[in-house]
C-alpha cells in the first residue's frame, strides 16, 4: 500500500491524466506530460494503470508530422457508468452517462401518485431497466425536492411529496435501485447543470430560480455550489414578505413568498383578483392557462403575469443584495415562461438594485436536474477509479 504522501501524489498525477484525457482525447502520451507538467515515465505509468483496467485503450497513431508518429490514448467511456435521477411530484427522470459525459439512456417514469411509497416503487422500476449495467455502473445522483439535511441525510421541507419528509433517502433509495446512491436537492442540481453545460457555464456566481409547484435557489458562488450550514442555502420560498411579515410567515405553506410565488400561490391571487378583474379563463384556474391568456392580452392573466414578475424581483434581489449574483436563471415551470416574465422581471430588479444581475431563461428546461446528477456522480465515479488504483498501489511514478 502506498504511504499517505505518496498517495497523494499519486492521485493528483492520475488525475491530471484523466482529466487531460476527457477534454483533449484522443492524445499523445507527448501531449499529456506537456499539458500536465508531468515526466513522460509518469504519464505512461498513469497510461498503464488505466488501460490494465480497461479505462484507456491505444487509439492510432499520429499523422501529418515530421519524424516517427506517436500513439493516441483515448478514453473507453463505456468502461464506467452513472445514472442521474430527478424525482418531481409528476414523473421521475433518469438518465444513464457514460464516463465522458455523454447521456446514452433516457427515460421518464409517471407517478401514479406523489407520494413516497409510489417513489420508491419508481426508482425499484428503473433499477430494474438498468440492472444489466450494474456491473459498470459506479453511482447514481438523485435530486429530491426538500431540504437534506448534511448531518442526517433526512429528507426536509418536502410537502409535494407526501411522506417523503423525514425519510434517510440514500440507504432507502440503494435499496429500491441497487446502486449506491448520493441524494442531492433537486434545484441545487439543476443550478450545477446549467454550470455544466447550460447558461451558467463559465459564470462564477450565479443563481437558478426554480419558480413551479414550489419554490427556491441553487446558488453558485465563485464557481462552488453554496449548500450553507443546514444543506437549506435557497430556500427563498421563506423570504419574510408583506406589511407583516411575522405575523405573515406562513411557515406551514413552504414561506411566505412560496405562497405567493408558487403555482398554487399564484391561482390563489387568480381567485382575489377576478373578483375586480375581467378573464376570459374559467374556473378552476390554472397557472398554464392563466399564463396562455395573459398573450392574448386578457386583464386576469395580464395582472398575474405582472404579480409573478413583481415576486421574482424580489428574490432576485434579495440574492443579489445578499452575495453580489453577477447571473440569475429563471427555471421551473412558471420561471420558463421568458417572453412573459423577462421584461417585467428586469424593469422591476432595476426598481430594487442599482445595479442588478442579468436576469435569463435556464437554458436546459426539463433535463437540468438530470445534467447536474451526471456532473456531480461523473465527478465522485473519477475520484472512485482513482482512490482504487491508488489504494490498489498502482504503479504510477511520483515526479
């Protein structure tokens, strides 16, 4: 076994070379100790280990070039799976990446009802589909609505799924899918899914406003998922709102803006308003319908439309006022609906803050979640391979 310095060392080199590898393939072994300062002895013993484990292979050889060509090393992508999963009060998504990233399954199962128990039954039925992948596959990333909390793992602030609040959701979702699992908040994922391949990408601190059933904020800062002390950084559905806030809380209905700002919060206000405000939408109101008359000019969806927008503003502002957002992504169900909220939304941000935020559509609609589950379990499976290899005292030179 190697000694604790010595493994360090060895695992920082190896993962120089897969990292060079995932975004340069295929590449020479010349390449790879230019590009990560590492000796040619220890990028090809780093070449070694990973091709006795199947996860490198000799791709050809160099041509064009003076002088003998050189051998390309690629990547086998196929030799490591992941699966990615986004649990929503109607459906749940999963999706199955292979080691460069690239999604080679994807499926969405209904719920029959939105409740743990119909959940579970769900998750056994994609463990089931993808069972013949077991073998290769590392991890699965599950974004759950609620809060989890770091300490215990317990589901927290859960109320579109019924029962789901207080369940140990790793052990028990392992159980249903039979892989080993790490349980994520749904939101946070779809914010590190649009900094993996979506809006966010490149940007250093921003946030991704999730405005459906429910409401809150993954939030990026200095290029780092920010989860807080509690796992509960985001949950802007409790910002403290209204003439009286304390009295208003409305702890119970997720937050004082959640009950505003929320599908639910929203018909609620539809129901104040069209005792004063003309509608062509009949009862019982919904936000999509609501929302599809507010293009065609009717006054009800116009007014709540202006509501919604108003509502955002606020918690964009509350964020930015908080920790400088150069970015907010406006997400979910109701925050997808760009060519009605985004002018409104920026006119109001610039009511609020001398200087605001870009305010912008999420770029990746119903698959962020799921692109942010293969990000962070492609991320875990790499340090996995690599803590193998070492721990198996792979030959890997340390200078």
């Amino acid at each position: 076994m190697a000694t604790g310095s010595s493994a360090g060392i060895r695992e920082r080199n190896l993962r120089a070379v897969l990292d060079t590898l995932r975004e340069r393939r295929p590449v020479s072994r010349a390449d790879l100790a230019l590009r990560t300062g590492l000796s040619k002895p220890t990028v090809s013993a780093a070449l070694r280990a990973f091709e006795q484990r199947g996860l490198v292979r000799e791709y050809g050889r160099t041509t064009g070039r003076r002088g003998r060509s050189a051998s390309l090393y690629d990547l086998v992508p196929e030799s490591v799976l992941v699966v990615g999963i986004d649990i929503g009060a109607r459906h749940v998504r999963a999706v199955v990446g292979e080691l460069d990233g690239r999604a080679v399954d994807e499926f969405s199962l209904d719920l029959a009802e939105p409740r743990a128990s119909d959940v579970l039954s769900v998750v056994a039925e994609i463990g089931t589909r993808i069972r013949p992948l077991a073998d290769r596959t590392e991890l699965a990333v599950v974004g759950s609505p609620g809060v989890v909390d770091p300490a215990t793992g317990r589901i927290g602030a859960a109320p579109n799924i019924a029962d789901w609040e207080g369940v140990a959701a790793e052990p028990v979702l392992g159980e249903a899918l039979g892989l080993r699992v790490r349980v994520e908040n749904d939101v946070n994922l779809a914010a590190l899914g649009e900094q993996a391949r979506g809006a966010g990408a490149s940007v250093e601190s921003f946030a991704y406003l999730n405005i459906g059933s429910g409401l809150g904020a993954g939030i990026v800062l200095d290029g780092r998922l920010h989860r807080g002390a509690r796992g509960a950084a985001g949950e802007v559905g409790f910002l403290p709102i209204g003439d009286d806030p304390i009295r208003g809380s409305r702890l119970a209905q997720g937050g004082a803006m959640e009950a505003r700002l929320s599908s639910r919060g929203l018909v609620e206000s539809a129901e104040e308003l069209a005792t004063t405000t003309t509608t062509s939408v009949t009862r019982p109101f919904e936000v999509e319908a609501l929302f599809e008359a507010a293009r065609r000019g009717d006054p009800l969806g116009r007014a709540i439309v202006s509501r919604a927008a108003e509502e955002i503003a606020v918690c964009v502002a509350a964020l930015t006022a908080v920790v400088d957002l150069e970015l907010v992504l406006l997400g979910g169900g109701i925050g997808a609906s760009e060519e009605l909220l985004l002018p409104d939304v920026r006119a109001a941000a610039a009511l609020l803050l001398p200087s605001p935020p870009r305010i912008e559509r999420a770029s990746l609609g119903d698959r962020a979640v799921g692109t942010g589950a293969i990000a962070v379990a492609l991320e875990e499976a790499r340090q996995s391979v690599i803590r193998r290899l070492v721990d198996a005292d792979a030959p890997v030179a340390s200078t």
